[in-house]
C-alpha cells in the first residue's frame, strides 16, 4: 500500500490561544496528513492560497508522490518563492509525510535515514524589563532542563521591547486588525544590551548556552559593533543582526566580529540562504520547515550547509505549530547537521488541539516513535476556537518614522 489517491484537502482555522492554519489531507484509503500552514499576522493569505488554489489541484493525485508534489506546486506556480506561497506547499509536503509514515507505520525521522542522535537540544526563552528579572527567567529555564536560553532585555526609556513580555509569556502578535505601534531607539538598545547580557553571563558562569535575538534592526556596523561588544559574553548565536534583504553585508559583520551569527527565519526557500552558506556568512540557518517549504525543502538545505560546515537551527516561536514542531524534531533526529531546535512552548488549549507525540524533556526534545508525524489534531474541540483577527506590531524611531519591527 502506498497511500493511496488524495480524495479531500481541506483548510481549518482555530485560535486555541493563537491563530493556526491547519491542512487536512485525506487518501481514498482513509489515511489522514496533517500540515501546518501558519504565517503569523497574514493566516488568511495561506488559507486562501491552500483553498482556492492547491486544495483543487491536490485532489487526485498520489499521495506517495511527495517530492514530486513539490516539483509540481513550485514550479507550477510560476509566481514562485514568498512566504505565502512556500509556506502553502510546506504545509502540503508535511502533510504527505505524515500519511507516507502512518502508511509505513513508520515514524518521519525513520523515513528519512533514521535517528543520528538520541535526542534534539532545545533552546528557550528568557525575558525580563529588569536584569534582575532576566537572571530568574533564565534560572527557571534551566531548572526546567534547559541547557541553552535566549536572554532578551529592556531597553531603559522603551515602554516596548522585541521578546520582552509584559505577561508571564511573550507573545508578539496582538488581536484586531490595526497593528500595535512600538517606539524602536537602536542608539538606547546598543548602549544597553552589552552591559545587561554580561551581567547575565555572570550570575550563570560559562556553562550555559546564551542566545540573542536583534531581531533585523540593525546596520552593518551597529551589528558589528554589537557582535563585538558581545564576544566576552561567548554568545552562542546572535540572530538576525541586519535586515534579510541584502546578505552582502555579513561580510562586514564578519570581518569585525567572531560572535556566531544565525539568520533565515523568514526565508522561504533554499536559494535565499546559498550566499550565507557557500561564503560562510553565517553558523547557524534559521529556516522555520513550514516557511521554508516542508521536511523535502530543509532536508536539501541541510544538505548545502553540510557542505560549508554550516548548521541548520530550525525556528519554533508559539506560531510555528505544534505540527511543524514535530516535522523539525523529525528532521532534527536524522539530520547529522542539526544545531539547535527553538522551543518557546505554546498557551496551555495547544496541546489539547493539537495532540502530539513529541515531548520536551529536560531541555530536550524527542519526535516520539507514533507512525507519521505523530499529531493528531481534535477538530471538535478546534471548532470551539474561531479564528480572530491578530498581527504583529510595526515600529516606529523617535522621530516617527518606520523601522524594522
Ligand atoms: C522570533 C520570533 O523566535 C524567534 O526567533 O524572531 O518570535 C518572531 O518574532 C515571530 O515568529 C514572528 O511571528
Ligand atoms: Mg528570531
């Protein structure tokens, strides 16, 4: 049995505390794939790209033909790349991993080579206004197992800061649909952030990981300065220094800088990455494996960073489902290249809504050895979250005008 023509492929919305997209494959043989299609503040967009434009194209076809689905959606759409448009084919090409392995009764990682190590690293989130508060964030991470943590801290005089909550949990996307506006000061964000992270690396000691996010704020030689204003913290990564438009300025980053740099959560395909990789631009590819077009697209880009020594990090923030936390737990399992899997955990009705099989324990996480991806989502009780309307904020300098939130 190979699973069979696709007879039904349908989209589903709920908000079970935030929003996710969801796509349900169907086989004649009754074999049910799961993707995730969620793009954080333009979920309609993928939704209606699925419904009205792939959905009708799936049906018929053999659901055993992943790679070729692929070929065939992004080279078929001519108006190809994006993030809508990947981040659509990533959900289909989950969800025909997940039927070939419950066709196998084989978990994913199984499919595709089998376990390199026994178990996936998993870095999480610390925040704090205060470093006081920053330290006890971290401390309660790796009391939970954590063996690395990001650190990200107020900024003096910003009311609102990128990865810093006013709750217990940080969540960037608000409900409505007018963005929230944040005031951005780099100048405040530089002069602070050295002094805070050091003061972080000296109530841990050496031992623990220590990541941080700049989230694409930055110029070339702020980032520079930043990366070598950082070097006696021993940061594991620093991410997303510079805007992801133009890889060329790495280059000047690097030449001053020593701190490992990690970028690519919002890339959507394989080609964006190529210069960063081939001219080791970067240690570390963020690519997210529903943005970046699925398991059959990070499995090629593991592949090309392989060749340059490069690791593939995957994205996992609280908008990156729990479905496609399991498709990057599956590849991390059996990718040798593999560096770190992001674990920001997810509003407690998530769990419920999407059943899963992958654990996180101590630090770690494990894709669990149910056939397929091992989630199943309970569409009753999905039913009962519609989806709401949330985006991201935008931001703003002091002077008014746009920057990069
Ligand atoms: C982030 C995300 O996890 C990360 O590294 O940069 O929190 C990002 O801001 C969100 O995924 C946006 O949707
Ligand atoms: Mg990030």
């Amino acid at each position: 049995m190979t699973g069979g023509r696709i007879v039904a492929a349908e989209v589903l919305l709920t908000s079970p505390g935030r929003n996710y997209v969801t796509l349900k494959i169907t086989t004649v043989d009754g074999v049910v794939g799961w993707g995730d299609a969620t793009l954080n503040g333009r979920e309609l967009a993928v939704a209606a790209y699925l419904r009205e434009h792939l959905c009708p194209q799936l049906v018929g076809r053999d659901a055993a033909r992943i790679e070729d689905t692929w070929q065939y959606l992004y080279r078929g759409a001519y108006w190809r790349r994006g993030p809508v448009t990947m981040t659509a084919i990533g959900a289909v090409d989950l969800a025909l991993w997940d039927i070939k392995g419950k066709v196998a009764g084989l978990p994913v990682y199984q499919l595709l080579g089998g376990a390199v190590r026994d178990r996936v690293r998993a870095y999480t989130h610390a925040t704090g206004w205060e470093v006081a508060q920053l330290c006890d964030a971290v401390d309660a991470a790796t009391e939970r197992g954590f063996s690395a943590v990001r650190v990200q801290s107020g900024v003096p005089g910003l009311d609102t800061v990128y990865g810093v909550g006013r709750g217990p949990a940080y969540e960037p996307a608000g409900r409505g649909t007018v963005p929230a506006e944040e005031v951005w000061d780099t100048a405040a964000y530089l002069r602070h952030v050295p002094g805070a992270l050091a003061e972080v690396r000296a109530h841990t000691g050496p031992g623990l990981a220590l990541l941080h996010d700049a989230h694409h704020r930055l110029t070339p030689i702020e980032a520079a300065r930043l990366g070598k204003a950082l070097e006696p913290v021993d940061l594991f990564w620093l991410e997303d220094v510079t805007p992801a438009e133009n890889p060329d300025v790495l280059r000047r980053v690097r030449a001053h800088t020593t701190t490992p740099l990690a970028i690519g959560e919002v890339f959507s395909t394989l080609w964006e990455f190529q210069q960063l990789i081939t001219e080791q631009l970067i240690d570390h590819a963020r690519a997210a494996v529903t943005h970046g077009g699925g398991i059959s697209a990070l499995r090629r880009l593991a592949a090309l960073a392989d060749v340059w020594q490069v690791k593939v990090s995957p994205h996992g923030p609280s908008d990156v489902s729990p479905i496609a936390m399991a498709a990057s737990v599956h590849v991390a399992l059996a990718t040798p290249n593999h560096g770190i899997q992001e674990y920001m955990g997810y509003p407690g009705q998530v769990h419920e809504v999407f059943r899963h099989a992958w654990t996180c324990t101590d630090g770690h996480l494990h894709p669990g050895d149910t056939p397929g991806l091992g989630v199943e989502v309970d569409e009753a009780l999905a039913a009962r979250f519609p989806y709401e309307p949330a985006l991201l904020p935008v931001a703003r300098r002091r002077d008014g005008s746009m920057t990069d939130w």
